[in-house]
C-alpha cells in the first residue's frame, strides 16, 4: 500500500491574500480535498519538501498546519486514496479535443491547428506533471498528441513547397553535423525536416569524426553547407536551397546568426537562447534535444509567417 501525506490546516481569516497562496499552493502540488482544511498527497521526497515550505509559511502568520503520515487501514482504502487522484477525465477531454483538430486537415491553416495543438501538449504536459497514477487514458492522450503532430507536421511541409519543391536527391538523405549542439545546428536539423527532407536521418559526429559515407554534412569546415565568414550554416542552406525568398525563414536566420557570432542584434534572441538552453539541460540525447529545440523553431515560423494574400 501507498504511504500519504495528510495536511491539516486551520487558515486565517483575516489575511485573505496569504489563505489564497496556500490553497493555490496546494493546488498546483495536485492536492486532493479530503475535507475542508485537510489535504492529501502521496508521500514522496519532493511533496514533503514541498509541504515543509509551506507550513513554515502558514506558521509565519497565515494560520496553522501540521503534516500528518498516513497508513491506510485497509488496500480498500488505499484504492479510495487513488481515486481521488484519478485524472482520467481530463485526458479524455483532451483526446477528443485533439482528435476533433483532424476535421480541419486540409481545410484549415495548418498553422493555426498546429498552435491549437501546441496548447494541448502543454496541457498534457500539466496533467501529466499531477498524475502519481497514470492510467491507460494518459498513453491515449499522448498517443492522439502523437499521432496529430504527425499529421500536422506533413500539412505544414507540404504548405511549405509552394514556392520551391526540393531535388528528388536530397529526399530520405542521412545528414550530418558535428556536436556540440547549439542555435546553428539545432536551426539547420529543423530547416531540413520541416523544409527539405521530413524523413531525413540526422547523424550527430564526434569531433574529428567522419560523416557517414554518403551523408550531407552541415555545419562545419569541409561540409557541404558549411559556415563562413558571411553566413552561419542555416543561412547558406536558405541560399542554396532557394529558401531565401521565405521572409519568416530569413528573420530567423538572422536571429541564429546573431546567436552564433553576434552581430545585429535581434529581440527575440534572448528568450530563444534561454529556451535552447533549458532543452540542452533537459535533453539526455541529441535527439531528444533536437525534438525539443523543434518545438520552439516551429513556433518562431508561426510567429513570423504570414500567408500570401488570396485574391
């Protein structure tokens, strides 16, 4: 059986703004009401730390609390327990959401679905944060996540080939680039996949390692888009792939190249830069932290894009 924590609390009356902070606390931690004043929570390492700061904020003057350790009497009363910890509902609310984005395949900017989407991710990564009990409803959510971002992703590719179809020779390619990984690498992936190969296979070298025989290489001396003094990887690839004309592709050039070697200042830079470290501390592999970087790549172009103009 499961070990709980119960926190009991008697709040001031008298300070409302103090009450509303532990209760919202309480709340973000995924606390279940088991009565008023008395919350629940399984008992781990990081709800106890978590509760301990804030009854050392309830005894500086929001009221009282103590922490109680709780053994259920009986694997009945444990299973109650669980219950009420049970996100089911809200994962299925979130499936059928996501599942309803697919009427608007091929109907609707599949821009503006894929920000829908990147809402409910968001919010499936939130629920998912609180589920100390996952059921099957949380692998159904992720799996629709799944399965729409790969829909949207082919939307957006093809939304894409307007202006410019790639060769038929840069098609289901192996591409190569060396680590570390940062803006410019990171960038060049997500150009390729979204815009130039979607099924292209990134090998991440060692230094001094050789690319694949075969492999197009990107970012680094001697690759087939390497940088130079001008132009940082993603730039020469806007250049040479005939993207340049891709004005939101183009201001994000300009922000990895301010990125990489500094130049012209560019606003958003900052908080990509914050964001592309956080996923570098996140990610355990190169894929992982190319999916992620993905993510905030796809949503700069959204940002940036705007639709030609329909008579």
């Amino acid at each position: 059986m499961e070990s709980w924590l119960a926190t009991v609390t008697q709040l001031s009356t008298e300070d409302p703004a103090a009450r509303m902070r532990v209760l919202r606390t309480l709340e973000s931690l995924g606390a279940a009401v088991m009565r008023e004043g008395v919350y629940l929570l399984p008992d781990t390492p990081a709800n106890r730390e978590s509760l301990h700061a804030l009854i050392e904020y309830v005894g500086k003057g929001a009221g009282a609390a103590q922490v109680l350790h709780v053994t259920p009497a009986s694997p009945a009363q444990d299973e109650a327990f669980k219950r009420l910890f049970d996100r089911s509902a809200r994962y299925d609310d979130l499936t059928k959401t996501v599942e309803s984005l697919s009427i608007g395949y091929g109907k609707a900017d599949p821009s503006a679905i894929s920000r829908v989407l990147h809402k409910q991710r968001r919010d499936l990564n939130a629920i998912a944060a609180l589920d100390f009990f996952p059921t099957p409803a949380r692998s159904r959510a992720q799996q629709a996540i799944a399965t729409a971002e790969a829909a949207v992703k082919k939307l957006l590719y093809a939304q894409s080939q307007t202006d410019i179809a790639p060769s038929e020779s840069l098609q289901r390619r192996t591409w190569a680039t060396r680590k570390p990984l940062w803006a410019d690498r990171l960038a060049s992936a997500w150009l390729l996949r979204r815009f130039v190969d979607p099924e292209a296979t990134i090998v991440w070298l060692e230094k001094g390692q050789e690319p694949p025989e075969g492999a197009l290489g990107f970012g680094f001396d001697g690759a087939h888009f390497p940088n130079s003094e001008a132009r940082v990887s993603f730039e020469e690839m806007l250049a040479q792939l005939k993207l340049a004309d891709n004005a939101a592709l183009v201001k994000i050039g300009s922000m990895v190249h301010f990125l990489e070697v500094g130049g012209t200042p560019v606003p958003e830079a900052a908080g990509v830069q914050t964001l592309l470290q956080g996923a570098s501390r996140r990610a355990r592999t190169p894929d992982e932290l190319l999916a992620e970087a993905e993510k905030t790549f796809d949503l700069l172009y959204e940002a940036y894009f705007e639709p030609a103009k329909r008579g």
